[in-house]
C-alpha cells in the first residue's frame, strides 16, 4: 500500500468548537458553536454544551469567529499571469507547474478553500494542478478549472506581443478558434480532457499587449456554440467581457457569468440582471497594478488602460449593486500575489456593497454561480468542512478577513497561526 496522500481530506471525526459563527445566508453572527464533521463533511451545527461524540478529535477555535472558507470565482493559479514579458512565454510548463503549487497553498492558507480557476496560456496545466490537490498530493483550494482560453486568434486569451515570426507551440494557442464549428471542437476537447467550465474571452484584454478591453471579440454566434456545446457535458461557460456589446453577447448566449465587466453602463448591467447571469468581479488587482505596475515595469499602455478601467468600473460596480445584479467575488490572482487574494473583500466594500454583501458574494453566490452550492459556501449539514477562523467580526469590518488565523479544508487544519 502507498503511503497516504498528505493533504487529504480528514477521514475521522471532528468537533470544532467555535466561538461566534457567521451565518452568511441570515447576515449575523449567531453565537458559539460546536461543528460536527465525518469524513470531512458536516454533520450537524450544535450547541456549545451539548455532547461532543467520545471518538472526536476536538479543535478549539472558542475566541475565533468563524465563516464558511471562502471562494474566488475568478483566480489563475497557474503560472504567472502577468509580467514584464510576454505571459506564457516566461516560463516553461515544468515552471509553470511548480509556480501553480506554490500559488495554490498560498490560496488556501489565505482561507480561499476554493477557486473557480479562469485560464491558462498553456492548456491543462490547471487540470493536473487540480487533480494533484484532489488527491491530497498538493496543498490547495477545491478547483474548477477551464483547461484554457477560448479566444480569437490576437484576442484577449492569444499570446499576443511577440515577434509577427515566432511560431508558438500548440499548447500555448489550444484554445485559438475562428468560427462556431472550431468553438465547438475545442470545447469538446477541453471537457474530454478535463476541464470542469468554459471560459470564453467575448472582448479585449486589460493584460494583453495591444488588446482593445472595449472592442468585442469572440461573435455571438461562437459564444452561442460553447455555451451549447459546454452544456451537453453538464459545463457552465464563464465569458470575460469588459464592455457592453461583449456582455449583452454573452448574456445573449446564455454565458453562466460574464467577468470583470468594468465599462458596463445600464442597458448591459439591466441584461446581467434581468437574465440572472453572474458578474464576477475583480477590483484589488486594478488598485494594486496601478501602485505596482511601475516598478514591474509594465508596458505604459497596459498601464493606461488599467487606470482607464479602473475609473469605469467604480460606476458599473455600484449600479450594479443598485439593480441587484448576482455579484460573485473575483480576484484575477495571479496579477497580484496570491497571498493578497483575500484584499479584495475591502475593495468590494469601498466601492459601496455591504460587508455581508461582500463576503455573500465570496461564500453563497459564488457557490452558486459555480453550480456548488450544495458543497461549499455555508456551514450546513452536508458541506464540506471548511472554515476560515478570524479574529474580531468580519461584518464589522471585513479586513479582518485578511489575515485569517487557522484555515480548515475538509476537516483538515491546512494553516494554524494561534501558537505563531
Ligand atoms: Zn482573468
């Protein structure tokens, strides 16, 4: 027999006690409790003073509050996704790899216990990420993962910068398509391959030398096809869209989500929000970019552009917010450190959501939107056992989130700082 994998879920019984517990769905801290698990699942939220079982191991959290561990709708683990070179062609797949491990424990011991992961340049490494962590090999988040980008040839999801005679290799253009018909082949290889969801690059990238974040890229009719095509495999297709014409395509097309959405204005946001579709948002890799992207020595456009974004997406955030459109919290980590991932919280709240809001739409609707919402994103019978414990009350003041204290996956601690 192998020796078992150590970042496995805890296959025993628990009984966390905790102090205040937030409950997300009802937006208050109910009190102290004592969470029951088996098998890494929850079994049952008790009293403080009732019975712990006699063959639980007992985790004392009293003096902690406790939230359900959170979720990024919109995390790239992979690699590094921005750099002063040309992302995807800095570093080589066995880099690629080992960057990822390293991204992924930074994730989860920040408390994000999962990630619905938006992309790669070089298609599947997520995928074996994913798999290594599901088997306990690797510390990390639960992982959805879209095997690649599905993009126009020079969109927002190409590898775009280098040289018109550099020829790149397939791994790094997998998901390049031209029409419907390709849209559904690659769609087809990359659900038979792996990946978990779809993501579709419908406008121009902030990232992306010379990408045009206003100009549409993919046509409806090819978003139209993986949304189709993703959905005889069980797939959702998440559609990155800065612009209005990008999204209302995509809301058009029957897209699960459309991410960043950073220069919508009413007629897009009302379609958002009159379709029930997503909007995963990203806001603190914008603010830390724009501090840091000098000193990285980012292009000066790319820099323009991201200012340029940043001022638009203020205004379509909070309208958003106003016409109740289904707000999910993404990060675009990768573009900052994955450490940082949680820093975004405070930026949701700066630009006008509640704090209950905020962490909704890192819990509850992101569970949701990802189709997991009986896994994750509460603490009720049946969930995972995963738990992010904070010192304070995060609905008071969501930065306490940041730096949170022990970080439970599965029923397993992954990170305990009360003894550092
Ligand atoms: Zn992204």
């Amino acid at each position: 027999m192998t020796n078992p994998a150590p970042f496995a879920d805890a296959l025993r019984r628990l009984a966390i006690r905790s102090g205040n517990v937030l409950d997300v769905e009802a937006g208050r801290l109910v009190g102290p409790r004592t969470l029951l698990a088996v098998d890494g699942r929850i079994e049952a939220l008790a009293g403080l003073d009732d019975g712990v079982p006699d063959d639980a191991l007992v985790i004392d959290l009293t003096g902690l509050t406790v939230l359900p561990g959170l979720i990024d709708t919109h995390s790239h683990l992979v690699g590094e996704v921005q750099t002063a070179g040309v992302p995807g062609t800095t570093t080589s797949a066995a880099e690629d790899a080992f960057l990822s491990v390293r991204n992924a424990r930074a994730t989860v011991e920040a408390g994000f216990t999962s990630v619905r992961d938006v992309g790669t340049f070089r298609a599947f490494v997520d995928v074996a990420l994913r798999d290594a962590i599901r088997t306990g090999e690797v510390e990390g988040p639960r992982m959805q993962c879209a095997g690649a980008f599905i993009t126009a040839p020079w969109g927002g999801g190409d590898v775009v910068g280098l040289a018109h005679d550099i020829r790149l290799p397939d791994d790094l253009r997998f998901g390049v398509v031209t029409s419907p018909a390709e849209v559904r082949e690659r769609v087809r290889r990359l659900l038979i391959g792996g990946a978990d969801l779809i993501k579709c690059i419908g406008t121009g990238a902030v990232l992306t030398r010379g990408g045009v974040p206003a100009a549409p890229e993919l046509s409806e009719d090819e978003l139209r096809a993986a949304v189709d095509e993703a959905a005889s495999y069980g797939a959702f297709v998440a559609v990155h869209a800065h612009s209005n014409e990008g999204a209302q395509r995509a809301v058009r097309a029957g897209a699960r989500s459309v991410e960043h959405g950073s220069m919508l204005t009413e007629a897009a946001l009302r379609a958002i929000a009159d379709a029930g579709t997503f909007l995963s948002v990203d806001i603190y890799d914008g603010e830390w970019a724009l501090d840091h992207g000098v000193e990285e020595r980012w292009p000066a456009d790319t820099m323009r552009k991201l200012a340029e974004t940043m001022e638009t997406g203020e205004a379509a955030f909070r309208r958003a917010i106003e016409l109740g459109v289904r707000i999910t919290y993404g990060t675009d980590s990768g573009v900052y450190p994955h450490e940082l991932v949680a820093n975004g919280l405070d930026s949701f709240v700066r630009w006008g959501m509640t704090p209950v809001g905020a962490i909704r739409a890192a819990t509850t609707e992101a569970a949701a939107c990802m189709g997991w919402d009986d896994r994750v994103g509460t603490l009720a019978p049946g969930r995972f056992a995963d738990l992010v414990a904070v010192q304070g009350d995060p609905l008071a003041d969501v930065r306490t989130i940041e730096s949170p204290v022990v970080v439970v996956k599965g029923g397993r601690i992954v990170v305990d700082r009360r003894a550092i």
